[in-house]
C-alpha cells in the first residue's frame, strides 16, 4: 500500500505543476495589482496540489501510459483506488474555492468540468484535435490566470482578459509537441491528438502562430498594468522564441528527441515562472520592508 501510495503521489506531478504550469496563477497575481498574500499562496497549493495534481492523476488512471509522459519518463501502474482519489482532489479544491469568491468557484468549476471532459472515456475530449486544444487552453492557461487574479484581491479590469489568452496561448504553444512521441500509445487508446491530425509540420506552424500571437496579447495586457517588466518579458520572451523555434524546427519526430524536447520545455517554463515570481516580490515587498518587520 505505501508503494501505490508514492505512485501515486508520481502521478500528481508536482514538480511539473509547480515549476511549468504555475506561470498563468503567478502573472494573475502579478496582474491583479494588490495582494492577499496568505490567500494567494493557500490557494496556489489549492490549484496545483488539488486541482492540477488531482487532474494529472485522474488522466494518468484512463491513458495507462506506459512510455514516457510530461514530468515522468517511467509512468508507474495506477490501481482502481486512485480514481477515487483524483475526483476526490479536484472536487476538495473546489469545495475550498468558495472562501475566495463566488467568481472564483466557478471558474475553478469550470476547470474541473474540463479536466474530466478531457480524460474520461465518456467524452475524451483529449481524442479530439480542437476540443483537446480548447480544454488545455481554458482549464490551464486563461483560467489560471484568473484564479491567481482572484486569490490576490484583484478587481476587474480588461487587460486581465488580454494577459490571460495570451497566456494559455503561450502555453499551447508547445502543448502538441509532447504529443509527438506517445503517437504509438495514443493509437491505441483510439485517441485522434492535434498531432495526429496535422502532423509535424502542424505542430511547428502552430507553435510558430501560438507563441508570437499569445506574447502579443501578454505584453499589451501586462503592459497597461505593470510597464517595465512587460518590457522585459516581451523582449527576453522574443529572444526565447527564437531560441525555441531553432529547435522545433530541426524535430524529426523520433524517440530520442523527448528528453531533450522535456528539458527545453521545463527550462522554458521555469524562466517564466522564475520571472514572474521575481516581479511579484518586488512588487508586494514579499522580500523587503514586509520581510524585515516580520523576521527582523
């Protein structure tokens, strides 16, 4: 039982959670322009413990991967009780989103509708080429934006809608390059992935596409808000697409390129997030005048 336990702990992803997925939560908070520290953080666990984890999980339990996947390169075998547990993760979360506000729970709703759309065999949105798109683009990249929006204090404003589709733009960008090399597996299962149905050159054009238009619409957002780090971004974000489009254009497709395609995409994200959590410390003086009353 503890060996099912720690694989399934594996299944939750943290490390992918924390250190790629966490950048649309991390700029909604940077956007929100005031902070409930203590709520934010609480409800960042919220979102990438429970939900995203408890999302990972579940999807992990009907794919059955046995080849390499997105933060595991040895998948370990998932029994009927972590079904159980991965709904139970994601409804807790959103039974605990409701201290926020009623915005807030809904849209935190409506991320678990997706994720479960996406992987159940009931509607496998994921065996799907747009409606997999749409589920990823919404449940983990507008939508976190707005829960880190939310779990900050922040009030509306429409710049909060640009920084967030460009956001999830950004991280569709590289979504259907994992696809790739699991095309075998997902054959399989009967899943129809959007790489599948467009192929390589597919893939590349729409990263191409994805990324320059999501960091268009990132930077105006970010910029009507927070001026000079928008600056920054669009600039070291532009020189990261050059870089990353050097290396998708050279894919071939084959078996040996995933972990080289896993480290670019993890040091990708973790600049972004380590950006993002560089700014909203200078910001809301995490580390400064806050940091000194408390400890000093």
């Amino acid at each position: 039982m503890l060996k099912e336990i720690k694989d399934f702990l594996l299944h939750l992803r943290l490390h992918y959670q924390f250190f790629i997925l966490s950048g649309g939560y991390l700029l909604g908070g940077l956007i929100a322009d005031e902070m409930n520290t203590t709520q934010f953080w609480l409800q960042f666990l919220n979102v990438h413990i429970l939900l995203f984890g408890g999302a990972t999980a579940y999807n992990s339990y009907w794919d059955k991967d046995e080849g390499p996947i997105g933060g595991l390169k040895h998948p370990p075998k998932m029994t009927a009780w972590m079904h159980k547990v991965s709904l139970l993760f994601m409804f807790a979360g959103w039974a605990w989103a409701i201290t926020v506000n009623i915005a807030y729970f809904l849209v935190f709703g409506i991320s678990v509708a997706l994720f479960w759309l996406y992987s159940t065999p009931h509607a496998r949105w994921k065996g799907r080429p747009l409606a997999s798109m749409v589920a990823i683009a919404l449940s983990t990249g507008t939508n976190s934006v707005l829960l880190g929006f939310w779990a900050a204090g922040g009030m509306f404003t429409p710049a909060l809608f640009a920084a967030s589709a460009g956001a999830a733009l950004i991280l569709l960008s590289l979504y259907p390059i994992s696809q790739v090399y699991q095309i075998e597996e997902d054959s399989k299962r009967g899943d129809k992935t959007f790489t599948m149905r467009f192929g390589l050159n597919g893939v590349k054009l729409f990263f191409r596409f994805s990324y320059l238009s999501g960091l268009i619409l990132l930077t105006l957002g970010f910029y009507a808000i927070y001026t000079a780090p928008a600056i920054v971004l669009f600039i070291t974000a532009l020189l990261s697409f050059f870089i990353l489009n050097a290396f998708v254009k050279r894919l071939e497709g084959v078996i040996r390129e995933y972990p080289i395609v896993m480290k670019i995409k993890f040091a990708a994200s973790l600049a972004f997030v380590l950006f993002l959590i560089a700014s909203n410390a200078i910001r809301y003086e995490w580390i400064g005048d806050t940091f000194f009353r408390t400890y000093f």
